[in-house]
C-alpha cells in the first residue's frame, strides 16, 4: 500500500511540474506576443497575427479581455484598411463568443468575416468561414444548414486539395 501512495504522489508531482512548465512557456510566449504588438517598428501584419494570438489566449479564461483585444485587431486592421485581417478579427470575436455558447452573436461575427473574404476572394478564408457557419448551424440544431455549409467548405477545399479529416 505504501508502494501505491509514493506511486500516486510521485506521480502527482510530476504532473504538477509538467503544468508549471507549461504555464511558464505559455507565459514567456504571450509575453513575447505582447512585445510584438507593443513594437511600433514590427510589420503591421506581425503587430495584427500577436494581437491576435493573444486574444484567442484569453478566450477560456478571460473571455471579456479577449474580446476587448479583437476589437483592438479589428480596429487597426480597418485603420490600416487590411480587409483579411478585418475579417480575421470577426473570426476571432466569432471563436471567443462560441467558447460561451452564445451562437446567434458568433454566427453574426462569422457571417461579417464571410464577407470579407468574399470581397477580397481569398478561397482558404471562405471555406473556413463556411466551416465555422456550419459548426455554429450544428451547434443550434440546424442540421440542414449545417450540411449546406458544411458542403461547401469541403467543396472549395477538394478545389485547393486542402481537405483535412480529424
């Protein structure tokens, strides 16, 4: 018995120091995500792809700082007049909104970067926002509209050969 309780801490403890460690890593990244937004002599697009990684860090934990943060991406992005990187931001709000089951807002979000990816015809970004419109039609019991979007991502995909299966 007392073999199996050391097991158990030992263990226990090794789990602990394995999330420690990746706590550390996380925070040591995010930290230089911050430096990167925070650097005005960065590339407007790397300043954007930080701010963006930094809020889609918060969206479990601190829903309401990351959305503050993509309304940062978002209005730098139109600032600078990046269409795809405007549409990114809505994404992101989309994503950070799906974490808290709000549905009807993040379809709104991803309906906006649909959009714009429609407007600067970038294929990748529309069959994702279909992907994400379909997940968010699953997600309210809307089968139909769920397949209708779920059918054409995959269709622009087999186009680009970008089909990936999980």
């Amino acid at each position: 018995m007392k073999a199996f309780i050391k097991h158990i801490a030992f263990l226990l403890l090794v789990t602990l120091n394995l999330f420690q460690g990746l706590s550390t890593y996380a925070q040591t990244n995010l930290d230089s995500l911050w430096g990167v937004w925070n650097d005005k002599t960065q590339p407007d697009t790397n300043r954007l792809n930080a701010i963006n990684n930094i809020a889609l860090s918060y969206r479990h934990d601190n829903p309401d700082t990351a959305i503050i943060l993509a309304e940062k991406q978002l209005a730098f992005a139109q600032r600078l007049g990046l269409k795809k990187w405007q549409a990114k931001a809505y994404t992101t709000m989309g994503k950070i909104y799906g974490h808290q089951n709000e549905y009807l807002i993040t379809l709104e979000y991803f309906l906006k970067s649909l959009k714009l990816y429609e407007e600067t015809a970038d294929r990748n970004g529309i069959a994702n926002s279909y992907h994400n419109i379909g997940s968010i039609y699953g997600s309210l019991d809307d089968n139909p509209k769920a397949i209708e979007y779920y059918n054409k991502s995959v269709k622009i995909k087999k186009k680009r050969k970008k089909i990936f299966f999980f």
